[in-house]
C-alpha cells in the first residue's frame, strides 16, 4: 500500500529541496494536494496506486459542484499531474490516471490595465506627499513596478545590489527562482537614486525598500502604496500592483515592442502567457478606432 500522504509529503519535499520552487508555489501544491487527500479520504481511499480515472473525474465533478472556477479546477489538475507523474517516474505507481483527462475550457478574462495618462496622473498625485521621503518611496517604488513590469513579490524582494546603475538594469528573482536581467530607464533610476538619499541602507545585501518604521517592504505594504494611489485616479476594479504590469505590457505592445521581448521581460516561461495582452492592444486600438474615425 502506497499512503497518498506520505507521497503528497515526498512530493512537497521535492519540490521544496531538488526543484527549488518558490515558497508560494510550494504553498498552493501543498493547499491543492490536501484538498485532494481529503477527497479522497471520505471516501476510505487512502492508497495511490487504487486512484484511477474515475476518482479524478469524481474530484473534478465535486470542484465543479462547489463553484470552483474552471481556471481553479485547471490548477488543481496541473498540481495532480505534478504529482502522479512524480509518482510514475520514481515507480510508485504503473499508469497515471490523469492521461485522458482534460483541463476545463477557460474562458480567459482580459486583463484590467490603464492607461498613460492615469500613470503620469499617479506621479501627479504623489508629488503632492508633503512628507518627502514618503515621496521618494511612492515614487521609486511605482515607477520601478510599472517600468520594469514586476510582480509585486519581485519588487518586494529587490535588493541594492541587484541593480546595476552602470548597466542600467536589474535582476529579478521570479516564479520558480528563475533569475532575469530586466533593463531600466534613465529616470526610474534617478527616482531610485533620489529615494537612496533618503535612506540609511547601504548594506548591498539589503533589500533597496525599507517602509518608514525602518522594516523591510513586503508585498501587502507594497499593495496598500499602489492602491491608495491608483483609487485616486482610476475607478478600474482592481487596482492592484499588477495592474501596473498589465498596463507596462500592453502599452510596449502598443507602440510597437516585439513579443518576444515582453516576455522576456515579464519573466514568462509560455509566449502564450504573453499572447494574452495582444488582445488586449486589439480592445484598445478598437475603442480608439469607434471614438475618434468618422467612418466607424
């Protein structure tokens, strides 16, 4: 008898010690993983070798019964694999019994992004801070998330000496600590400089943001920054930091940037990730063409 824990713990741990994957990966694996485990558990099965393809449409049928989303249910699944092909190359099990199964149809949302103009409003609103090293952070900080198109957890974890003045760029640790050279611009690295003078940390190995209490910035303190500033200006629904990585990758596809070049900069490991604000430049230049040509 193989006990689906202590495989779903083997399994954790490879992914924690061999694979190196980031700690949010590891915690959504082992979230999904429970959740199965406990599917599978009151219904008295608790050997991995007797699950087969009717236990998993069985587990999706009961996702799908409790309105989990298909864009949730198709993660979970992606986890199972992870899992069951663990097992079949280390021999636990002989066949895998997510082979004929299918991910549900997503119908994909466009992202939420904004335009321009409301991110050259947001540098307005923040220059009205009157407290000035407050300021430098809000600005520093938004400008090198929307610049350099990160994800909250990256300009969290930023540290001095992943940025490179000289070349004018900066590495990333992104999903799956997979290391990235992203370039920056000339004033996003003034507004970075400016904010430096501000601060007391000069240790390389410090991370560069630290919030007014002297703590190191973390994604929430980031979060709480960029929504303040983007509800001032946008009524969009989100307005979260990833917001500004949505509006950085559509506005470089609209004026022209190569494809393959965002994804290299958003840190994407599939171009069809990347393909998805393609669209999302086809909506905008749609608006634009009924709004302003006179034979739309």
């Amino acid at each position: 008898m193989v006990k689906i824990n202590s495989i779903i713990e083997s399994y954790i741990n490879d992914l924690t010690g061999i694979k190196r994957s980031s700690l949010n990966t590891v915690i959504s694996y082992k979230t999904d993983l429970l959740q199965f485990e406990e599917f599978c558990n009151e219904r008295k099965l608790f050997d991995l070798t007797a699950v087969n393809e009717k236990t998993i449409r069985l587990f999706v049928m009961n996702l799908s019964n409790n309105a989990n989303k298909t864009t949730s249910i198709s993660r979970k699944l992606a986890t199972l694999r992870g899992l069951f092909e663990y097992a079949l190359k280390n021999e636990i099990i002989k066949d895998n019994p997510l082979i004929y199964i299918k991910n549900p149809k997503l119908h994909r949302k466009l992202p939420e992004t904004v335009d321009y103009n409301t991110i050259l409003a947001v540098f307005e609103k923040a220059e009205e801070e009157t407290d000035e090293k407050e300021k430098a952070l809000t600005i520093a900080l938004f400008d090198l998330i929307y610049s350099c198109a990160l994800r909250v957890s990256e300009a969290s974890n930023i540290k001095i000496k992943d940025i490179d003045l000289e070349k004018k760029t900066v590495r990333i640790l992104g999903k799956g600590s997979k290391l990235r050279i992203v370039p920056i611009g000339d004033k996003t690295l003034l507004n970075i400089k400016k904010y430096l003078t501000f601060s007391e940390n000069n240790n390389p190995n410090n991370k560069i943001f630290f919030t007014k209490n002297g703590n190191e910035i973390y994604p929430k303190f980031v979060y709480r920054i960029i929504n303040k500033y983007l509800s001032k200006v946008t009524d969009i629904e989100k307005k979260s930091p990833h917001v500004l990585r949505h509006a950085a990758a559509t506005h470089m596809l609209d004026l022209g940037a190569d494809l393959l070049a965002v994804k290299e900069i958003l840190g994407h490991e599939n171009l069809s990730t990347t393909q998805i604000y393609t669209h999302v430049s086809i909506e905008r230049l749609k608006n634009t063409y009924k709004t302003a040509h006179p034979k739309s």
